[in-house]
C-alpha cells in the first residue's frame, strides 16, 4: 500500500513540529522589518530562522543584532555571518545575499539554546519596522566579538510567515479538550457543503467520526464484504457563510469537506474504506471533494492542507494559540487553482492526470503516483533521473545530514551497481538502499521506505524528497539547496513543482515528504484555543 504521510506524530515528530514564536510584527509597507520565527523546540534546544522583508529602499547590505537572556546560546546558523559579545548577537549578510531590492525578502537561520531573542534591530532601527535608512545600506558592525563558524549541511528554505491576523485582537476563547474549528466557505459555488470527521482514537485505537458537538463515535464492526458506513456527515457552510464544529482531543485523522453529494464510506473486516478516486469504479469519482490533515492531543494542534494524493479544492488551515496569535498557511495565488490545472494540461506527461466530471468541471489533479497506479502515467517516467542521481555517487560522496538539530550526526553514501551503502563517522555501513522504481519516488515507499527510527528512516525521507526535487545528484550534501532550486532536473515532479509555485507562500503537501526543509503546508499550536479551513475561491 502507498505509504502516506502518518498522522499519528511520533515524539520526533512532534520535536519537529514545533510552534512560531514572534518578536517583531511587520509593519507599514514603507519599512524593513525582520521577523524570528521558532521553527521547531526539543527542550534543551531550538531552531530559529528570521525572514528579513525590505519595505523601504534597496539594500545593498543587512544587519540583524538582538539579546540572547543569561545563558542563552547560539551555536551553528546559516545564511549570514555571526559575531557574538557577551550575550549579544550580530548576523550580517554574506557575499551572496547582500542586496535586497524593494520588497524583498531574505532569511538566515540558528540553532539557539535558553530564552527567546530581544532588543532585535535591523539596520539600527527596530525589527518591527521603521523607514529604511538612505543609502540603503547597514551601519557599520559591533565592536570587537567572537566570530563563529557557520553550520555546513542542512539549509531549511522557510517562506515568510504572515503577521497579526484580525481575530488576533478577539476575545481568546478558553483551553478546552473540544476545540472550535471554523470552516468557512468563500469557494462561490452554489452546492451543499457535507463536512466529515473522521479519524483514531489516540486513547483507545479505535478508528470512529465525531458530530459537530464533538462526541466521538467508534465505528461499528464490518464485515468481509464491503459495507455502508453510518452517515457521519455534519451540515457545512453554504457560500460566503462560516459553521463552528468541535474537535475532540485525542483524535488524529481528516476533516473531510464534500460539495453537491455525500461521500461514500464504507466498513470492512479491516476498518473503514475511505474515498479513493483515482481507482477504478470508486463511488467517489464524479463527487468534488478534499480533506485537511490533523493531530490534537495533550501536546496541541497539527493542522495541514494535503496535495500528497490529489489537488482539488484549495483551502488555508490556521491555528490561534494561547498567545492570541494566529498562524495560516495553504493560501493561494489569485487563480493559483486554475493556473495549476492549465500547467497540468500544458505537459503531455501529466494532462491525464485531470479528472474532469460529465458537466466540465474539473474535479481534481491526481499526485503523480496516484496516475501511474491508475495506469495514466508512465511507470517508468522518472527511471533516466534516477539512473543519473544514483550512479553520481559512485564516483563522490552523498553526505545526509538528516537533523537539522544536529548537525554533527552525518551519513555518507557510496553507490556500488544499484545499491546505495551509507557509512558513518566510523565507517560502519549502517544503511542500504536498492536503487529506487519510479513509483517508489512518487511514494516515498518500497526501497524508499522509511521506519520511525534514527538512521534509516532519516535517510530514506532524505532520499526520496531530494529525487523529488531533482537536487540528488548535483547537490552532495542532503537535505540542501532552497526552493528555488528545487525541480531544475528532467523529468521531475512537475505536479510539486507547480502547487508550490502557486501557494502565497510556497508551502504546500506535495508529496509524503514535502515536510523535509520545511515546505508543507502545516500549522501547529502547542496551546490551540481556535482553529480554521477556510474553502478558497475557484
């Protein structure tokens, strides 16, 4: 079976995923701002990473300095040099990455220990945005400090994130164990909307639904023969109007959204058979319809919009925090959904992977591996990229540096015919890997797949999401590069490539693996009051 991305978040996992932390608002257009955002947080440590937005004149060169409190350290970063006095920080730009044209954007990152930054400037004037200096260039560097060596490896690529929202100001509801989720319906179409919750018990096991009010249901037991589920459907929101349901704590699964009919559920011996589309004669086929992805237990919210299997009806995912923040991501371009339907039908390869009902309207793209299972694509369409990527390392090292957080853990791959052997710091052959099929790359599965432990799991999501992103083979170090990078190689993922291109800030769930370097399409709350799906127009 394809793998899929897990929802039930490992404690790894849920290091990874950790939350967004604010020191510095945007401001007024005419302004540069910097603005730190916490990426992830392992207890004794934490990722931060500081998108800097030119709001004013160009820039030929940057500047961010902040405070760390008592005992806070900063130990590798990337993306900008680094002089430390006491517990102060100054990062500068390097060589490459200087100059900053009106309305530009350019981020660095770090990995810090102890509390949150403070007293941040940019350029000498605060991070929260006050007119840019003439010149259009940073003032002269600190004192006599302690340069630092930046980190050699991992390089996470991070969109900007957005700033205060308008609920931000609204009376924050209390912690609860049934959060409220808002979906609201901006789409301009005219059907019924049907909502689903659907999902495991993180408690118990049981798979079940849960009503608007938030009661769990387990389902009923099925039978060898497929059977039709209880109708679990919750009444959504007509167009332009909002409906309020209730997550239960513990559950992982989807929120399934539906327009026109209701989905078809049904109950086997082995669980629930969900909606599959892209198999032949599955009722769902003619029926226009997309989930979100969630997690909600004891340690908050995981909310993501998911392309990995199909792309079909746009939608942005929020989570508002006990901070009164709210944090969004899975919006589109204006037309983004049309546009990626047309680059769709542009390319020969992939135009059967659109699934269009008797009326016209175009119901979905199907991921890549989704169309070849469904013998609409090549089952051989990635083979001359994947020879290549794997035969470059028999004459080089492929260095994995699968931890962002730790960046001294590193693997080293040598191909030898079609078997990649990965050694470590001693030496020890610790992994292996047959050279992928095309439909391996696409799921992330097979001689791709990837066990919840330290070391082949780490590397076989380095692998598949690199072979996506055709950077195996040309860059040596894993994961690296930045999104503009990504899907410069032939053939590529063509269907990854241009959903994140039509995403307002470039992430999306492409693939099971897209969260590498962090490129998905998530929001988390560690203390989540509210949540929301908005249904995009289109």
């Amino acid at each position: 079976m394809p793998r899929k991305r897990a929802l039930l978040l490992s404690a790894a996992a849920v290091v990874a995923a950790a939350g967004t932390l604010w020191i510095a608002a945007p401001a007024s257009a005419a302004a540069t701002t910097a603005v730190f955002t916490k990426t992830s947080d392992w207890g004794t440590g934490w990722q931060g990473d500081v998108t800097i937005t030119n709001g004013g004149s160009p820039l030929t060169s940057w500047k961010v300095e902040f405070d760390l409190p008592e005992g806070g350290t900063v130990g590798s970063f990337w993306e900008a040099d680094m002089v430390a006095d006491g517990q102060h920080r100054t990062f500068t730009n390097r060589a490459w990455n200087g100059a900053l044209p009106v309305d530009g954007k350019v981020s660095f990152g770090f990995i810090g220990t102890g509390g949150d930054p403070v007293n941040c400037k940019i350029n000498d004037l605060p991070c929260s945005g006050a007119p840019a200096l003439d010149g259009g260039s940073a003032g002269p560097g600190p004192g006599p400090g302690v340069a630092v060596p930046g980190l050699q490896g991992a390089d996470a690529q991070l969109a900007a994130v957005p700033g205060p929202q308008p609920d931000d100001n609204q009376p924050l509801p209390p912690a609860s164990d049934r959060l409220p989720v808002t979906i609201t319906n901006k789409s301009g179409r005219s059907d019924a909307v049907h909502l689903y919750v659907l999902g495991v018990n993180l408690t118990t096991g049981k798979l079940g639904w849960a009503d608007a009010a938030g009661t769990f249901t387990p389902w009923s037991d099925g039978a060898a023969v497929p059977v039709p589920a209880p109708d679990a459907s919750i009444p959504g929101p007509a167009d332009g109007a909002s409906t309020t349901i209730k997550m239960p704590k513990n559950l992982s699964g989807r929120i399934y959204m539906s327009f026109g009919d209701k989905l078809n559920f049904r109950l086997t011996s082995d669980g629930l058979v969900q909606p599959a589309p892209w198999a032949g004669g599955d009722p769902s086929r003619d029926i226009l319809f997309d989930w979100t992805e969630f997690t909600f237990n004891d340690a908050g919210l995981w909310l993501n919009s998911s392309q990995v299997d199909m792309f079909a009806v746009p939608s942005v995912v929020s989570v508002r925090g006990g901070d009164g923040r709210t944090t969004r991501t899975g919006e589109l371009k204006p037309g983004g959904r049309q546009k990626v339907i047309d680059a769709i039908k542009a390319d020969p390869a992939y135009a059967p992977s659109i699934q269009t009902r008797s009326d016209g309207t175009v119901l979905r793209v199907l991921a890549p591996g989704k169309a070849e299972a469904a013998g609409l694509m090549s089952s051989t369409y990635l083979d001359p990229y994947i020879d290549l990527a794997w035969n470059a390392y028999t004459s080089k090292t492929l260095t994995v540096v699968p931890f962002g957080d730790r960046p001294d853990t590193k693997f080293f791959g040598r191909t030898s015919g079609n078997i990649m052997n990965f050694t470590d710091g001693t030496d020890k052959v610790v992994a292996s890997f047959t050279k992928p099929s095309t439909g391996n790359v696409w799921g992330c599965d097979g001689t791709l797949s990837a066990p919840n432990d330290l070391v082949v799991g780490p590397i076989a999501r380095t692998l598949c999401a690199a072979m996506q992103r055709t950077t195996l083979g040309t860059l040596d170090t894993q994961p690296s590069g930045k999104a503009a990078d990504f899907y410069k190689g032939e053939p590529s993922n063509h269907y990854a490539k241009v959903i994140h291109d039509q995403m307002a800030d470039g992430k999306a769930y492409a693939f099971a693996f897209d969260d590498v370097q962090n490129q998905e399409s998530l929001v988390h709350s560690g203390d989540p009051r509210q949540a929301g799906i908005v249904i995009s127009p289109f």
